[in-house]
C-alpha cells in the first residue's frame, strides 16, 4: 500500500511524537508521493500543511493544542508543543504576507495621497448635490413663458 522507500522524516516525527495519529498519517503520505517529497522544513510548517491540504481539520488541530496545554509540564508533550509553536508562527506570517499584499494592491488601485482622493470625491458629491438639489430659476418678466401665460389669462 505504501512504498517503503519514501522518505517522509517531518511527518514520522509528527507520528511518533504523538501529535498526529496512524489515519492522518497515511491520508498525508498518499498526498506527499504525488510530490514524491515534504514541500515543508519544519514541524509547523509539516503540521500546516496538514490543515492546508485538509488532511487535518480544525476541530482535529484544536484537539492537538487542548491534549497539549493538558500535558504541559510532561517531556512527551515538548514535540507537540514546538510544533503547534512553529505551527502559530507560519500562520502569523502568512496573514502578515497577506495584508501586505493586501495594502500594496489597494495602494496600485488608489495611487497618489489618501487626502486627494477623498477631497476629489467630496467635490464630485458637492456638485452632484447642487445640481440636483438646488431649486430651477425664477423666470425673468420678459420671457416668452411669462407672457404668454398673462395674455392667457387676460383674455379668458
């Protein structure tokens, strides 16, 4: 079922460490031959891209930190520990690239100063605003309309 000849030394030290058990284990080997090598260096990053690839749920993670934070003080607990720690600090980074990603995209759609966009769209809704809101002129005296309407009302 498996090939023995596939190295996988993050994911065995996850399995023997106790954070990950037998089943997540061979779902993520399976996942990994098509790669035919860990595209992780650590721990954490092993252990998040368990829960990237949907080999380990949330509820499962949470699990994992609740059996850690019980079996604080235990030695068998320090793998399981550095790992959700490595793993905390991946996340940490990846939502730091992302809102960096985030500023720069929103930076390219709206280039120059903040103050000049927002003083350009005051000015586009104050003029929208006058030219709707402000009431029509009253007719001159002399206009074709004005007399027209005292003649008609001369001579009914």
């Amino acid at each position: 079922m498996t090939d023995s000849t596939f190295e996988t030394p993050i994911l065995t030290r996850l399995l023997e460490g106790g954070v990950i058990d037998q089943p997540i284990y061979e779902a993520a080997r399976s996942k990994l031959q098509a790669l035919e090598k860990e595209p992780f260096a650590t721990l954490g990053e092993g252990l998040h891209w368990l829960v990237e690839q949907e080999v380990l749920s949330l509820p499962q993670l949470g699990e994992i930190e609740d059996k850690a934070d019980m079996e604080e003080g235990f030695a068998s607990n320090e793998l399981r520990r550095q790992a959700l720690d490595e793993c905390g600090e991946v996340l940490a980074q990846r939502i730091a690239l992302r809102r960096q990603q985030e500023a720069i995209s929103f930076g390219d759609l709206f280039p120059g100063p903040w103050w000049a966009w927002l003083l350009g769209v005051g000015a586009l809704v104050g003029a929208a605003c006058w030219y709707f809101l402000t009431p029509a002129a009253v007719p001159s005296c002399d206009e074709s309309e004005v007399t027209s309407a005292i003649r008609a009302g001369l001579f009914t």
